[in-house]
C-alpha cells in the first residue's frame, strides 16, 4: 500500500499539524520578498495546488503590504508581526501591524462603478476573495490583527463545494 496521497484528495503532513512559524520585521517594504518566498515555501509543504498557492501567496503580500504601507506607515521603529500556524488541513495565518487601525466596512466597494478604475484598494476585497476565512481584530492597545485560513480540499473543488 502506498503512502502518497490519493489523486482525489490532497492531504497535510500530519507532522506539520501545530507548527507555528513566527516572523516579526520592521515596516520596510525590502521584508516583503522574503515574505513571499517564505510563504511560497510554507504553503507548498501544506500541500496545496499551485494555483491555490499562487493565489494564497497573492493575499499574505496584499496583507503584509497593508499592515506595512497603511497599518504602520514605514514608520522607523515600528514591526509587522507574520505568523503562519499548520492546522489540520489548512493554514492559518496572522498579520499584525502597530497601526490605528481601521474600519473594514468602511472601504469603498472595489468592484463598485465608481471605484472600477481606481488603482489601488483591492487588498482586502482580494483577501476576501481568495482565502477561506478573513477576520479582523483592533487589540484596545492598538493596531490591527488580520486571521486568514485556508483549507485543503479535494483537487478539482472550488471555493464554493464545501
């Protein structure tokens, strides 16, 4: 009996499950390829397709490229917190900024007439878009949490089946 994973359905590592990788870097936009490349790296031990990759590493550089540009402003002194946690199934990741933070529901609609042809403010309707779960926490001390999950699921599934 083989121990591959079936061509139906991919399967995490067992022997990830409950590892946590904890990244902590200064509000420079130099950290952002290292972040991507760690990524990249992290996702494809999990398992996923390369497309479902491609698109996860697109969400975390949007999230690290807000909480760096718009969370804390490049200001010197100032850190965003990356945290990728292997789940049974999925990944869990977590981005933390040392900014004001900011009212979700309060974003233009990107996809809005009006907003179409704007160049910028996708990032989070992306996020939104492309991972399982994103959630928002503002700490009373300040900044801004971002949870995003994603979860295996059967090759060939989309978003929407489960």
């Amino acid at each position: 009996m083989s121990s591959e994973p079936t061509k139906d359905i991919r399967t995490a590592d067992t022997e990830l499950t409950g590892s946590v990788i904890h990244l902590r870097i200064t509000s420079r936009r130099e950290f952002l390829d290292p972040v991507h490349n760690l990524t990249e790296q992290l996702i494809a031990q999990v398992g996923f397709s390369e497309d479902e990759s491609y698109w996860m590493v697109t969400a975390v550089r949007e999230a690290v490229t807000n909480a760096l540009l718009h969370g804390n402003n490049e200001q010197p002194g100032t850190f965003v917190e990356v945290e990728f946690e292997m789940i049974p199934d999925g990944i869990r990741i977590t981005i933390t900024d040392q900014g004001e933070g900011f009212d979700p529901a309060a974003l233009p609609d990107p996809v809005s007439k009006e907003h179409l042809m704007n160049s910028s403010g996708r990032g989070v309707y992306l996020m939104q878009q492309l991972m399982d779960e994103v959630t928002f926490d503002f700490p009373a001390e300040g900044g801004t949490t971002l949870r995003m999950v994603k979860m295996l699921r059967p090759a060939g599934a989309d978003k929407d089946d489960g």
